[in-house]
C-alpha cells in the first residue's frame, strides 16, 4: 500500500491504513465500521484528537461548549462546511466543559476556537464564529501551504 492513508475512527479511536485512491469509497473503520471520512462533524474526546492529529488527512477541531451562544449558532456552519470540504478534511468538535485538559493542553483562552492539525503538528488556528465558506476557505488556504 504505497499510497496508504492514516485516518483514526472518530468512533472507537483505531488507527485504520487504506489506499489514498478509496478515500472516495465511503471507507468504514476495521473494527467497529463507522464511516471514516462521511463529511459529517464527529464529536470526539481528547484522547481521539491526541491520535486524529496525527492523521494524514488534515483535521480541523471546533472547540466549544453548550452554554456559548456563539458556538451553537455556529454549529450548522461547521457541519455544512464538513460537507464541502469532504474528502480535503475532517471536521470535529471538542466540548471544553466534558474535557478540560483539552484547554491547557491546546492554550485555548475563548470558544469557539477552530484549530487545524495536519500530520501531528498545528497548521492554523481561528478565534470566533465563522460561516462555512470561511471555514472552507480557512482550511484550504493552509492546507495548501503544508502540502
């Protein structure tokens, strides 16, 4: 698998490899069979972002919480922007009050806070709500300075 992509399961957490060609193919995790790139906005844990950071696909996380005004009016943004920007990315939120760690260990001062990890390392991040097409342009402006 020469063209092999590492894409973690929002799900259950597994690493999977597949071919870089079938990531138009709706391909499903090995072990639980969630899709792995569906265009949806997954919701994950710290430990999910811990290895989903490191995927070969970029990542982009929406840190929020329930009580913000903002990111609840934000949310459908973010889930159509995961529609469009499917397959270039995958989207997923982080609830800050479920996993506080997750703000010391990201620096996050204010919610909604979108970062963008692609390979491990933190490519961008942006403060504020967003509507799609700016998430969408967002991503795809710094993803194509890391490829």
């Amino acid at each position: 698998m020469a063209d092999a992509l590492k894409l973690t399961c929002h799900a259950c957490g597994t690493a999977n490899r597949l071919p870089a060609d079938r990531l138009d193919a709706a391909p499903r995790c090995g072990v639980c069979g969630t899709r792995l790139a569906d265009g949806r906005v997954h919701e994950i844990d710290l430990a999910t972002l811990e290895k989903s950071r490191k995927d070969d696909l970029p990542l982009l996380v929406d840190f929020w919480a329930a009580w913000c005004g903002p990111c609840r009016m934000m949310a459908p943004q973010f889930s159509a922007a995961a529609r469009m920007l499917l397959p270039e990315a995958r989207l997923a939120k982080l609830d800050t009050e479920a996993h506080p760690g997750a703000s010391d260990r990201y620096d996050v001062r204010g919610i909604p806070l979108l970062i963008l990890f692609h390979r491990g390392r933190e490519v961008a991040r942006q403060a504020g709500a967003r509507p799609a097409e700016e998430i969408v342009k967002f991503v795809r402006h710094h993803v194509g300075q890391t490829a």
